[in-house]
C-alpha cells in the first residue's frame, strides 16, 4: 500500500471516531434529563402529599389553636403596708424568704400608741370617778329630799292648826266672847303658816329638780367613759398594728424597709407573691376570640422551662380591651381615626406539678395555645339565630 492511499484512510478513521463520540453524549443527556424527570415527579409528588396532609390537618384542628406570645405569668401580689407612723424597730423578714399566713415581718416602735392607751385608761377612770360622785350625790340629795319632805307635812299640819284655830275664834270673836286683837293674831300667824307651808312646797320641787339635774351629770360621765373606753380600743388596736404580719402565704420581694426607718401609714414596705395561686394573662388579638370561651385547654410554653410544656385552662375573658381599661382611655372620635386590631387579657390557670410550679415567678414570658375545636358551632349557631331575627325584622 502506498503512502498516498494510508493518507486518505486516516481521515476516515477519524471521522468514524468523531461520529461515535457524538452518539456517546447525545445519550448521556437523553439519559439525565429522564433522570430529571422523575426526581422533579417525586419531590412534585412529596409536596403534593405534604400540602394535602397541612391542609387537612389545618382544617380539622389546625385552624382551631389560638396562639399568642404576648402572654405573662402573673400573681396577685399583696402590698405590706403598716398601719400605724412610727420608727421601724425590728425588721424580721429577709429578700425572698418564704412566709406563712400571719407570720411577722416587722415591728414598729410602739411606745407612742401604748402611751395613747394609758391616756384613754386615765380617762376612763376620771369618767367613772365624775359618775360615782354624781351617784353619791344623787343619794345625799335623796336624804335632803325626804328631809324636805318632812318640813313640807310639818308646815302643812301647822298651817292647817292655825287656820283651824282662826275658824274657831272668829265666831267667838264677834259674839264678844274673845278679844278681837287676840283673833287678828291668829290670823296673822296662819297667814305666815301658810305662807311657810308655799315655801316648803317650793324648796322640795327644787331639790326634786336637782336630782335629774345630777343624774344628767352621770349620763354625762357615762357617756366620757363609753367614749374613753372607743379611744382604749383603738389605741389597743394601734399598739397590736405595730407588729406587721403577713396576709397571706407565700414569697417576700422587693423588700425596701430597714431598720430606723420612719414610715407613714400606707407606706409600702415590701409585697407578698402567692407563688401557689399565680396563673396567666395572655393578650389575644381580636379576630382570635370568636370561639374563646372559658374551660377550654391551653397549651403553654414557658421560656425559662425549655422543653416542658405545661396544661391549663381558660378560666375567664375580660369585658373589655386592655385599651378600656388604661388611665387615658382612647377617643377615637377626637381626632384622625386609624384602626388597630385590638387585644383583650385572657386569664388562663395554670396545671403543673409542685415541682413545676417552683421555677414559675410573675413576669415570666410564655408562649399560649388555646385549643377552640370544643366550639367550632358556634357560629353557626349565631348565624343562625341572626338569620331568624332579621326574619322577625321583616
């Protein structure tokens, strides 16, 4: 063979390997994009499923879970507040100590309201002593009563002899049998008998009148010592107010009272956390409450318990929003109104152990989820209704 036929052979095997190259990748990429195909159709398939099972799962019970995180662990706290001013001489409590019912926290100086009592005491035994002496003199006044008495039938009796005598002697008188002189004196002393008897009359309604007169004065006395008596009370009740104790059981915080310290009636000295009766506020917006109603389950979510999820139950739903309730109400109708969707405090109780209970304090953030599938007829049932009065209406 020659040189001249070897060169034009090797172009044509060149080209016979060309062609088969190209056949290699025309089916390499006939082959992935099948591939493609199919992993594009499952994953299609997969959100399919997925997207199904959501809305499924949405319309059944999804749809009806209620959730918030503008909710709160709360207590209703009691301030500690004396009742009395005075120094503070014993503090008997420390930060965050646990306290029972009735147990002291502090104690103010008392001798101030202790001096209050003696004087209300004094003041009772002056009002009982003006009381008897007016009773003893009521008693004298008695002897003297009888006393009047007595003179009083003595100048009746001696009016009436004289009087009984003058009878007797103006007969005689004018017959000449007596001196007329000795008839014109016994008509002078009857007339001072008489007159003697008016007096003795008078004296006795006097003395009579004296009686009631003291007997005021006791009613006066009584009444100083029933008053006397009202101010021992209170003093006694000031004196056992200067031991503060607690009102109820729990938590001492923020503890502000020290030792030396004066403080007014009313001044707050720290505050008791009834950490065995704290529950939630949770703040739902307004398009949330529809089917809310007391007793339903809730799911909560405590940030500083990661990991545990607590029970509890609505127990009630405010009247009004927080916005109703805040020191400067809103007026929409004094200015450029903008609509806000507005959030109203549920109050949850909360279910959890002893154990649980202990990490919970007031303030703490949450996370709530009300499940509402126990009213999903609701509103139906007030369609219904409001269909039947707008049938009435026409």
């Amino acid at each position: 063979m020659t040189e001249h036929e070897d060169a034009h052979r090797e172009p044509d095997a060149t080209l016979g390997e060309d062609a088969s190259a190209q056949h290699d990748d025309e089916g390499a990429k006939k082959g992935l994009s099948l591939g493609a195909k199919i992993i594009l159709t499952v994953l299609g398939l997969a959100v399919l499923v997925v997207g199904v099972i959501w809305y499924v799962r949405y319309e059944s019970t999804g749809k009806y879970l209620q959730d918030t995180n503008d909710a709160q662990v709360m207590a209703d706290m009691v301030t500690v507040s004396p009742r009395v001013a005075g120094y503070v001489a014993e503090v008997l409590v420390r930060d965050h100590q646990d306290v029972t019912a009735g147990q002291p926290l502090a104690r103010i100086d008392s001798r101030s309201s202790e001096a209050q009592a003696a004087q209300a005491k004094a003041q009772i035994a002056v009002a009982a002593a003006q009381a008897d002496n007016a009773r003893a003199q009521i008693r004298e006044q008695y002897a003297t009563i009888d006393q009047a008495r007595a003179q009083l039938a003595a100048a009746r009796s001696k009016a009436a002899y004289d009087a009984g005598e003058v009878a007797r002697y103006r007969p005689l008188a004018a017959s000449g049998a007596e001196s007329r002189q000795q008839l014109v004196q016994l008509e002078a002393t009857a007339r001072q008998s008489a007159e003697d008897a008016r007096a003795q009359a008078a004296a006795l309604t006097m003395q009579q009148r004296r009686v009631a007169s003291i007997q005021s004065q006791v009613r006066q006395g009584t009444a100083q010592g029933q008053a006397a008596r009202a101010q021992l009370d209170a003093a006694d009740v000031d004196v056992g107010a200067t031991l503060i104790r607690a009102a109820t059981a729990g938590r001492i915080g923020d503890k502000t009272v020290t030792v030396g310290q004066y403080v007014q009636a009313g001044t707050r000295l720290m505050s008791i956390v009834p950490l065995d009766r704290m529950y939630i506020t949770a703040n739902f917006k307004e398009t949330q409450l529809a089917l809310m109603r007391p007793g339903q389950p809730v799911s909560i979510e405590v940030d500083a318990i990661d990991g545990i999820a607590l029970k509890g139950r609505v127990e009630s739903v405010s009247p009004g929003t927080g916005a109703q309730f805040s020191l400067l109400p809103p007026q929409n109708a004094t200015g450029n109104f903008t609509k806000i969707t507005q959030r109203v405090p549920v109050r949850i109780s909360i279910e959890a152990s002893p154990s649980a209970k202990r990490l919970l304090v007031p303030g703490l953030s949450v996370v709530v989820t009300v499940d509402t599938i126990g009213a999903k007829g609701e509103l139906d049932r007030i369609r219904d209704q409001q269909k039947q009065l707008d049938r009435k209406d026409r």
